[in-house]
C-alpha cells in the first residue's frame, strides 16, 4: 500500500515540473517579448521594462529563469500583479472562493448523478433510463456558457428564483445557481458512468452468487451493486475536483464570481504573463494533488490494488 | 463412490422426491424474437441424491438448473412445465418466496472461482452475510467452522483476507463453503471444478461428496464431462439442443447408451476414451486399433529423426516488485527433450508449470535464458532474420482460444491467405487455388471463404487456424492447448483431423496440454512439467502404465472416471 | 462388472415414460444433427457490415447523422441556404434589435445584422476547427498512443510521462495560456486555433489508442501473425491498428464536438477568433451585451452551436453501441 502510494507520488512530480517547464516556457521563451506585450497599447516605459526583466529574471539564461521560478513558487513569493499586488495574496483571496464553488459542483454532480445513475441503471430500458439518457447527452451536448446563459436569464433573471450574479463575498446562497452550471456537465457523465457501471456489475457473477446465497434485493442492490460501481464513479469525482478548479473560467465569467478563472481571465486579456503563470501553476498543483487523491480513493475502494506492487 | 444401486433399492416409491422437474420450457427474449433454449426437459432428484446433467454449451444444462434456484437472467423466462421443490412449484414463484428457499433449502456453487466472489470484500464477510440473511448464527468462530468445513486451513485467519489473495482452489473451497452454510437440503453445483486444475479438481469434487454425504444434501451436478459424471453422480441426465435425450443410473448410461447422442458422447468423452485404452490393454488389445480417426490410415513413420532437440532450456522472468526491485522468477528450468520427426509429443502440465512458455521459445516467440533448441540440426538461436524467416514457414503454431487466434477484421480467404502473401508465394489465382484445398484438407466447405471468424463456431474457427499454419507446408505444429476450450465432439472431431492430417502429411507435433485424458487419445510421447522442471518423460504408454513419479501418479489419478469399469468395445 | 452381467439390467423396451429407470427420448423428436457444421443460408458479414446494419437501426444514429449532414452542407455552400450577405458592411444600424420580419425570420442584432444570415455563415468557422483538429489529434495522439501502447517498455514510459504533462493543462485552460501570448495574439485565424487545440486536446486520443492497442496486442492472433514471419511493425498496421479502431472512433467523434464547443468558448471569451470572423462564439459574445432586452441574437447561435455539438456527441455515443468491443465478442 505504502509502495503503491509513494510511486503515485513519486510518478507526480515529473509532471508538475514538466507541466509548469512548459507553460513557463510557453509565456515567456516564444518569440514577442512578454514585458513589451505586458503594457498592451500604451507606449513602452524603458526604465519600467528593465525593472520588470530584473524581476522576473529575463536577463538570465533560460533555465536559470525556471529555477528561480520555481523556487519562488515554492517561497511564495510570486511577484506583485499590474496594480502592484503581491500576486500570492490576489491568489489568497480568490482560491478560496473557486475552492467553494468547485466543491459545491462536485456535491451537486455526485448526489444527483448517483442516484440517478443507479436508478436508471436498476431499470435498464425502461421509460425513466431512456429519458434520464437522451437528458444527459443534451446536457453533455450544450456548452457550458450557452446552458449558463440559460439558467441565469430564466431563473435568475425572469423568475428571479436566484441572484443573476454574485456577490462580492461570493456566500453559498450567492453560489447556489453557479455551482449547478458548473457542475451540469460532469453530472450528466456521473450519471452515465454510474448507470453503466451498475449495468456492468448487475451481470457480474458474484452478484448471482449474492443472490443464489439468500440475500435480499436490497442488500444486493446496496452492498455488491452499488459498492463495487462506486469505484470508477468516485475516481472520477476525484479527478474532477481539479478540472473544476480550472474549468470554472466560463461559470465564473457569467455569474461574474469573483474567483481564479475571473482573475486569469482578466490577466490574460491584460497580458499580465506573470499573474497567468502563477495561476495556471497553482492549478496544476492542485490537478497532480486530486490525482494523487484519486490514487488513494482507488485503493480505499478497491482491495486488489493496495497489494498490488 | 459407485454405490447408487443401494440407494435406489430401499423404498424409492415411499419418498416424495426433492425436486421434480416436469415438461420445463424455457425461453429467452433476443433481439430476433423469442428463442426457446429448453424443451420438455424432466428430471428428478430424490433427497440426498445426486444427479448430474451432462451436455455440451448450449445444450440447456445450465440454464434448466438456473431455473430451480430462480437465477434465470433477465430476459429468460419460464414458458411452460413445472419446477417441483419438495411438491411445490417454484416455476412461478414469487421473488420473496425464492429468496426464502435460496440459502437454506436450496444452495449454488457456481462454476468460475475467479468471478464469483465479490473483490472488494473480505471473504468471512461473504460467509457472514449468508449466515445472516438465513438467520443463523454469524459470529466469527462461525464464519471460520463454515470455511474450515470446507477444507480451507487456517480458516480464521483467512476470513480476514480478500479473494484475490486466494489462490482458485481456495476460492473455489469458500464458494462450497457459502454453497453450504446454511445445510441446503439441494445443492446446485454448476461446473464446480472446470476452472481449476485436474489434481485440485479431484481433492475439491472428492471434499464436496463427503460434506453432501454427512450433510445428506441431494445435488443436482452440471458438467461436460460425462466421464466425471458417471463417477460423482448417481443418476445422469443427458441433455442435447434444449432438450432432455437420455436419463439413467450412471454405469448403465455408459454402458447401454441408447440414444445415438449418448453413444457419440460417450464414445468421444476423452476421459472414457483415455480409460478405454487402458481397459483395452488389460485385455491385451493393441491401443492404436482403438485410437485410428480412419480405417484408411497408414502411420507415417518412415523418417524416425529427430526434428527437434531441447537441451537444457531455462527462460528465467524478472518480476518487478516495487521501485526499482525485481525478483527472478524460473519459468523453464533445465528442461531437456527432443521430438521425432512425424510423431506426437505432449508437454503435459498444470497451470504455471512453464509448458506454454517452452511453447513459445520453440516458436522463437521469445528468446531462452539459456540451453538450446536445435531444429533440424541447427540451433534457432543463431539464426539471423532471414534466416528466422524461413524457419517460420517450417514451425507454425496453433493457439487455445478459438475466438482470439484469428483476426476478426479479416475474412477467412485473407486469414488463410496471408502466410502466403507475406511469403510471396504463388500469384492471387494460385493462392486461391491454395486456400481452397486448405479448406477441403480440414473439411471446411468452400463457401466459408467469404465469411468472417465471427460468423464461425469454436471448432470452426480453430479448423481455419489449423488451415492457416498448414498453408506454408510446415514440418513441425505447436498445438498450444489447441483443443481444450472446445465441446467434447467438437473436441474429437479436431483430435481426428490432426491425427488424419499427421499420417498424410508426415507432421510432427508438439501439443502443449493440461488435459492427460488427451494425451492418451493422440500422443507418442509425454514430457510431464511441474514448477518449470521437466518432471518425467517416456513413450505415452509406458508413462500412462508405469507412471515413476508421484506428481505424475497424482496427475493420472486426477483423470475423472479412473475409477469406472468401462468394457473397450464400447466404441 | 461384466459388459454381460449389465445387459440384464436395461430394459430398453419399455415405454418412456418418465418415472422409470432408464429414460430414452424418441429419436424422431431429438434428431442428432452433424456435429459443427458450417451455417451457409446466411450471407457473409464483415464486422463493418455488422455494425453498419445495426447502426441503421438505431434512430439516434439516423438523427444525428441527418443533422451533421445538414450542417456540413451548410458549412460548404452557406450561400445555398441564406440569400443575404451577412457581413458586417450589409448590417444596417437602422435596423438594430428589429424583430422577425419578411425575408429576415430571426430578427436582427444591435448591430442591425441578419442573425439567421449570421447562423448559417458562422457554421463554416466551427466545423473547419472542429474538423481539423480532429484529424490533427487523430494523427499525433493516433501516432503516440499506438507506439507506446505497443512497444511498450522505455517508449512508453517516455510518450507517456509527455502525456501527462499536457493533461495536467486542460484543453481551454492551455488554449487560454497560447492564445494570449503576443505570437498568437497577432495572427488570431482558425488555423492558429486548430494549431493550440490540437497542442492540448491529443493526450486523449492517445491514452485511448494506447488502452485500445495494448488490449489487443497479445491476442493470438497478432502471436500467429509473427509466427508466420509478420514483421513486428507489419502487425501493428495491419493487425493491431485495424482491430484497435473502435474505440478510437467512438471518442474522435465526441471530441470533435468538444473542439467546436471550445472553438466557440475561446472566441465567447474574446481570445478565439478575430470579431471579423464570423462565429457562433462571436455572435453569443456580441449579444451578451442587450441579453436582457433582446435575447433571441444570443439564443439563436446558442441553439445552433448545441445541436450541431450534440449531433457528433449522440453520433459517438451510437457509434459506441455499434462497435462496443464487448459486443463483438459475442
């Protein structure tokens, strides 16, 4: 088990590095000079612009550059952003808030996507699993900011049921509608996976060996149905906690949440590489920590692979 | 073992059976309508009787005893006819009902260990809540009494352990014991054993009659092997495309078989066949008289050289475990041997005891460790890749699994076709040609050409497999397991067109097996493995009549129906 | 026992009925049949023909299949279907936010444009990166995944640590940190986007040909093909890569619906495509602005975006039911 977990953790940290090599090597070594880009139209302000080279280490070689980074990352002390924050503290301010959002999608999907997966998988066929399918590939079809559109013009808007935007103390109530839309889409998969899942281990021997011992529908259906189809389900919840983090660019931008994607995303249209990089970084730290926290679910879950070599 | 004429003679009229089966029809929903999967089947198990049900897939054996525990699958139902458990008819009971007779009136040991425990919980668990849900007792010193009855040692300890930490014996062991547990007066026993290896086979069958017979549990046996039928079951069943042909006390069904479905089972079935040759040779009979596919059949052994020469062969496998750490693991120790040409070796052996991997090297599939193979003089190991290249026109394989050897995307014509084409041998009209004897040599009509391997059955498709390695004119097959997933005809009648194929063609085999019964049937010589070591080799006679080795006396003894009597001109 | 001592025993003329001994079914109702004979009444049928005939009966392949043959016809000849040049220079400020009317069925943006002339001409940018991204992905990620699925050892253990890399930057997130870089930001066309999609949207498809071909790389019939002298390379094409295809299909097809979807968010976000090509993300980001007053400029290119996005979406999921590999194995 402890072999198991420290080679998942060791395998980790090739790609933290090699991940945040690329996107450091991506914002600052492909050609156009990022310190010109970071004053956008105005005129260049050369003393400003050596300073700014000094600061983020661009008149040393480049893996000099990705050192010092690095050892910044790990210092916290990322620089300061456009309006001359410290970058460690803008990002303090607003993980916390993505944090809330993301982990209130991921309670949405998995409740709902699990019963009714599990539903709709008992009842193969039937009139609610046709339906419950044909729903979640629409769901799946529509894009995120089309559906957040919708949900915020009828609900928000017209039937006034939730708050249009949200506030600047971002509260659970505020973040109510945003999570739904967030969560919208990995529902619909949770959904399909559990249905297939349950469909799979219905036809597993060892539920009719279950079965043939006496046992009841129900304790079929709850200990060797439902147990052994929530491994795949919530490795996936685990890998999913990640990409919501990154994935709430759109949410956030419509419900004008004031969150991580809402940030970079005005980095990005600022051309503040800095900011980006410091974020899409701290992003890929928490996708390498959700996987490292799906290997551990997956050996919580599954016997076979905590003695696995 | 062989005692069901006593129980048979003590007032049988006075006792109501167990469970009486009358009329069944069974029928699944598909796709192509209602398809009827059994017809008029009856049978009857008296109390602790036991009753085997011989027939090959599809025959409708496993369904019929499905359908007495209730566990028919979702789109099968029961059409017609009555199931009676102890006067009862349970054909259209209510689930509630069933779920009060499975467990304590009627258990199951289903057929594949390896699927049938739950992974993800321990065993003693599984035990438990079997106990629990038929309202006995489930303390832990419970749990562990039900698992050692089972013949499981250390049963405390081990109720701890998940089922992947059990070998398939062990977990075949806590199937019986959940089967069991709760003193079922009919035990369902659905090819208890067929996944295991033959000597664990025999001490699993032989545990499993004591506990019925202390228990006085009736069980209904489902099984191909109609050899192990006749030796574990009192009465047996014979059932043929859904429908019941043949039904009888077990030594009369062998001996007086009736139906001509029971006469070609029985004289197919290869470990009655295997007993036969002995019975034959008590009686002073030459076995290859028995063992001729024709009558035409010269045996070819005009050329006695040996092809192929094994010394001293090792394949040593470095296991990986943990970071960085391996450990070696020997799957092929010292293992010498050589074949002569035009004749049948066996390489006989349990489940990694290394008798595919010798396969392999032979092939020059995958490299030894070191020792030699020499084929025709020259050993394979110092061939450059053209020189490999010719080598493979004179080695061909054939492997186990009909429904993996060959390529589903190709039709058959292609299959067939491409040892000559990657070979450039001939034009495409003389391919043709080609491929059309091949066809006709394993007596596959000409038509199947266009057709695609999903479209065939198992022997079918192990008939094209056995085309496609005779078409570059090999000297040498390696039949890897070749027959051993196939039905016990479908079995026989391969067996005959190797062995044809053999006397016309002057081929040499080598046949990887873990089945003896076979090896009686076809082979000249037997190299017996065990652990990677070439444990005992001889001429198949010798091996089979004087067996030197106690592994080898245990593997011969593992035979089901050794212990029957069985007259040789029963064929 | 004797064979003789047993003939006593069996009383083969008694009726069978079925409470006696010895039970012997009439052999005109159980006819033995020849044992594995070849079926020959039905035609031959490719495992494509298979799927193909059951494909044709499902009607949400039909469905989308319709559908995603209708768009593609409007992305080629938009003309065909919309009279009006759709251009900003035709919109007329006069008209802005007008209503339905004669001619012009869906109405007009704030800028006094055609939005149903719009729909139908931003149809080409979509399914151009959709389309290509695709083959784009197919190619490297088809390419990586099958070598390191089947040369496994240090080939794989190199592609896949690559893999990973780029999977921990998800697709709009990496596509975000490309296109704000000053290289990009100056030459915004769909081939630059096709460029970054492709760049972050590969790892998938090659984790599935990997799975896909690492499946069937051991099966016997890839042994038996090298032991007919098949080179190693010469069975993964024409061997492994054929039978791996499946899967691989079934996940293209999603993912070119992903593409689009991710076409249209970054040209939502206002870093895709330039405001002077015409898209459906354009359009939405153009009509977020009077969302309140007038919904229906956004709505209409919402709608279009999603049904040409769930047509490949449900076509993948058709295809999946088609080709399931379990199916096959009967």
């Amino acid at each position: 088990m402890s072999t198991y977990i420290l080679k998942r953790f060791l395998q980790l940290i090739p790609v933290f590095l090699g991940a945040t090599l690329l996107v450091y090597f991506l914002v600052f070594s492909l050609p156009g000079d990022p310190i010109v880009a970071l004053f956008g139209d105005k005129p260049v302000n050369e003393a400003v612009a050596a300073k700014l080279r000094i600061q983020y280490h661009l008149d040393q070689p480049f893996w000099m550059q990705y050192l010092l980074y690095l050892k910044s990352i790990f210092t916290f002390d990322l620089g300061q952003d456009f309006s001359g924050r410290p970058i460690a503290a803008v990002l303090g301010e607003v993980f916390p808030v993505t944090a809330r959002l993301a982990v209130m999608a991921l309670v949405f999907e998995a409740v709902f996507g699990i019963i009714f997966g599990l539903i709709a998988g008992l009842r193969k066929g039937k009139f609610f699993d046709a339906t419950v399918l044909v729903a979640s590939l629409i769901v799946i079809g529509i894009p995120i900011f089309v559906l957040g559109f919708l949900l915020q013009f009828t609900i928000g808007v017209q039937l006034g049921w939730a708050k249009p935007t949200v506030s600047s103390a971002a509260t659970v109530q505020d973040l109510i509608l945003p999570a739904i839309v967030l969560g919208l889409g990995s529902f619909a998969y949770v959904l399909r996976l559990t249905r297939t899942s349950v469909i799979e281990n219905m036809s597993a021997d060892y539920v009719r060996t279950a079965t043939a011992k006496g046992l009841s529908r129900f304790r079929v259906v709850r200990v060797h149905i439902l147990r052994n189809s929530l491994i795949p389900v919530i490795t996936f919840l685990g890998a999913d906690l990640g990409a919501l983090m990154g994935g709430a660019i759109v949410t956030e931008g419509i419900f004008n949440v004031p969150g991580v994607g809402n940030r970079l995303y005005r980095a990005v249209l600022s051309g503040e590489g800095p900011t980006v990089v410091s974020i899409v970084t701290v992003l890929v730290l928490i996708y390498c920590l959700s996987n490292l926290l799906v290997d551990l679910l997956y050996a919580w879950l599954d016997p076979r692979i905590r003695y696995d070599s | 073992m062989n005692a069901p004429v006593e129980i048979h003679e003590e007032g049988a009229s006075a006792r109501r059976p167990l469970l009486e089966i009358r009329d069944l029809a069974i029928s699944f929903k598909t796709s192509g309508g209602e398809v009827n999967a059994v017809r008029n089947a009856h049978l009857t198990v008296m109390p602790g009787e036991t009753v085997a049900i011989v027939g090959e897939s599809g025959s409708g054996k496993s369904t019929t005893a499905l359908a007495a525990i209730g566990l028919l699958p979702s789109n099968g139902r029961v059409s017609g006819g009555q199931i009676l458990f102890d006067g009862e008819d349970i054909s259209h009971a209510s689930e509630k009902r069933m779920i009060e007779l499975r467990g304590n009136s009627i258990g199951m040991v289903p057929q594949d260990p390896m699927s049938n425990l739950n992974p993800v919980w321990k065993i003693g668990y599984q035990v438990r809540e079997t106990l629990k849900a038929n309202g006995l007792p489930d303390s832990a010193d419970d749990v562990a009494k039900v698992l050692s009855e089972a013949g499981l040692p250390d049963a405390a300890r081990r109720a701890k352990q998940y089922p992947h930490e059990f070998s398939g014996g062990m977990r075949q062991r806590a199937l019986i014991a959940i089967g069991l547990s709760c003193q079922p007066r009919l035990l369902i026993a659905d090819e208890p054993t067929s996944a295991l290896d033959v000597t664990v086979q025999r001490q699993i069958l032989d545990h499993l009659d004591k506990m019925t017979t202390e228990l006085g549990t009736a069980v209904l046996l489902i099984t191909h092997d109609l050899g192990l039928a006749a030796e574990r079951a009192d009465k047996v069943v014979v059932m043929y495309r859904g429908q019941v042909v043949e039904a009888g006390p077990s030594l009369e069904l062998l001996q007086n078989p009736q139906h001509p479905y029971t006469k070609r089972l029985v004289a197919s079935a290869p470990s009655l066949a295997s007993r036969r040759i002995q019975a034959a040779k008590e009686l002073g009979i030459e076995s290859e008289d028995l063992l001729a596919p024709d009558e035409d059949v010269v045996v070819a052994s005009s050329m006695p050289d040996e092809v192929l020469q094994i010394e001293n062969l090792r394949k040593v496998f470095k296991l990986r475990s943990g970071l960085g750490r391996s450990t070696d693991f020997t799957a092929v120790d010292d293992v010498s041997f050589s074949v002569k040409r035009g004749t049948t070796t066996a390489i006989v052996g349990e489940s990694g005891s290394g008798k595919s991997t010798v396969a392999q090297m032979v092939l020059n599939l995958l490299a030894p460790t070191s020792g030699k193979i020499i084929f025709d003089g020259v050993d394979t190991s110092t061939l450059n890749s053209k020189e490999i290249f010719a080598f493979r026109r004179r080695v061909q394989p054939i492997f186990q699994d009909p429904y993996g050897s060959l390529d589903p995307m190709y039709n058959i014509f292609r299959t067939i076709e491409e040892p000559l084409r990657t070979h450039k041998i001939g034009d495409k009209a003389s391919r043709e040609k080609k491929v059309r004897e091949l066809l006709d040599q394993v007596a596959l009509p000409q038509s199947t050409m266009q057709r695609y391997p999903n479209e065939l059955s198992g022997g079918q498709r192990q008939r094209v497999a056995i085309a496609r390695a005779l078409a570059l004119d090999p000297e040498v097959i390696i039949c890897d397991e070749a027959v051993s997933a196939l039905d016990v005809l479908v079995q026989a009648q391969v067996l005959n067109l190797l062995a044809e194929l053999q006397s016309r063609l002057g081929l040499t085999y080598l046949f990887i097996t873990h089945d003896l019964a076979v090896v009686r049937q076809i082979a000249d010589h037997v190299c017996v493995m065990e652990r990677g070591k070439l444990v005992e080799t001889g001429s198949t006679d010798d091996v089979f009549d004087s067996p030197q080795q106690e592994y080898t006396k245990a593997l011969l003894n593992a035979i089901p129906g050794a212990g029957l009597m069985l007259p040789p001109e029963v064929a | 026992m004797t064979p003789d001592s047993n003939t006593a025993r069996q009383d083969a003329s008694a009726p069978a009925t079925r409470h006696i001994e010895h039970f012997v079914a009439d052999f005109a109702e159980t006819p033995l049949q020849a044992t594995d004979k070849v079926k020959e009444d039905q035609a031959p049928l490719s495992l494509w023909a298979e799927a193909w005939r059951n494909l044709r009966r499902q009607p949400l392949f039909l469905i989308s299949a319709f559908l995603i043959l209708v768009v593609v016809a409007v992305s080629l000849f938009p003309g065909l279907f919309s009279p009006i040049d759709p251009t900003s220079e035709a919109c007329q400020l006069a008209n802005s936010d007008g209503g339905p009317s004669s001619g012009h069925p869906l109405g007009y943006t704030q800028q006094g444009c055609d939005v149903y002339a719009r729909v139908i001409f931003g149809t080409r940018s979509s399914v151009t990166v959709g389309l290509f991204t695709t083959i784009g992905v197919l190619l490297i990620g088809g390419i990586m995944g099958a070598l390191a699925g089947y040369y496994g050892g240090w080939v794989d253990a190199v592609l896949a640590r690559i893999n990973d890399i780029f999977f921990a930057l998800p697709l709009i997130l990496g596509a975000i940190v490309l296109m704000q870089l000053p290289m990009f930001r100056a030459h915004r066309t769909v081939w630059t986007l096709v460029l970054i999609l492709i760049t972050f949207g590969w790892p998938q498809i090659a984790r599935i040909t990997r799975g896909a071909v690492i499946e069937v790389r051991n099966a016997d019939f890839v042994t038996a093909a090298r032991s007919l002298g098949v080179s190693k390379f010469g069975a993964l094409t024409r061997h492994v890569l054929p039978n791996s295809l499946a899967p691989i299909i079934v996940v293209a097809t999603i993912s070119l619906g992903t593409f689009i979807v991710a076409e249209s968010t970054l040209s939502f976000l206002g870093i895709g495509l330039p405001p002077s090509v015409m898209s459906w993300g354009n359009d939405i980001q153009a009509a977020q602005a009077s969302l309140r007053s007038n919904p229906m400029p956004l709505l209409y290119p919402a709608i279009a975006l999603s049904i040409t996005v769930l047509s490949f979406i449900m076509l993948g999921d058709a295809l999946r039911d088609a080709l399931d590999p379990k199916a096959r194995k009967r």
